[in-house]
C-alpha cells in the first residue's frame, strides 16, 4: 500500500513519483533510468555522470558492467563478455542513439 495519511491522502512523493512516471519514456530503476530489459539483466544510465559516455549493465543476480559506448567495450565490472554479449550486440547496433541519451543525461 502507499502509506496513507490521516486524511486518507498518498504521500506528495508518491503522487509526485507517478507524474513524473507518466511524463518520462524511461524505466526508472532507482534513479536511473532502464533503457533496455534483456532475460538476465537491464541496461541503465546514470543522471549528471562522469565521462567518457557509458551504461551499466545489471544482471538478474546484481552484478554490474561499466560498458563503454565509443567503442562498445567493458571497461570495469565483473561480468563477462560471454554473459552479456546479447547487450553488446545491441548496443553496437545502436551506439548513436545510447551517446545521444547518455547526453541528454547529462543535462
């Protein structure tokens, strides 16, 4: 439930949460947003990140990858390349658009 007040009123955080939710195209893990959902993991960008531009990779039992994207490669993690190659594959076909969204992040 959402945790109502005395009044019988949701939380403002909540109400606030489902508005941005509606206006946003994003999935929101956390704070970040999931641009794609593979079987084993997501794909995620953090807001006001470091360069160079990047996603991260979170598999089903919460391991991470930085993954860079010129040129799609790992960079830091501890996952393999055998493990995500799905999302590497995906991410070559799309580079563009993922260096365009991880700008538009940065905002």
């Amino acid at each position: 439930m959402f945790g109502l007040h005395a009044r019988g009123d949701p939380p403002i955080q909540h109400v606030l949460q489902i508005s941005l939710e509606k206006m946003q195209p994003l999935h929101y893990y956390g704070n970040m947003p999931v641009i794609q959902r593979f079987a084993n993991c997501r794909v995620r960008i953090n807001h006001k990140d470091h360069p160079p531009p990047h996603f991260h990779v979170i598999t089903n039992d919460g391991r991470e990858a930085l993954v860079t994207i010129n040129p799609i490669k790992i960079a830091q993690g501890h996952v393999t390349a055998r493990e995500i190659s799905e999302v590497l594959a995906w991410a070559g076909k799309h580079p563009a658009w993922l260096d365009r969204i991880f700008k538009e992040l940065q905002q």
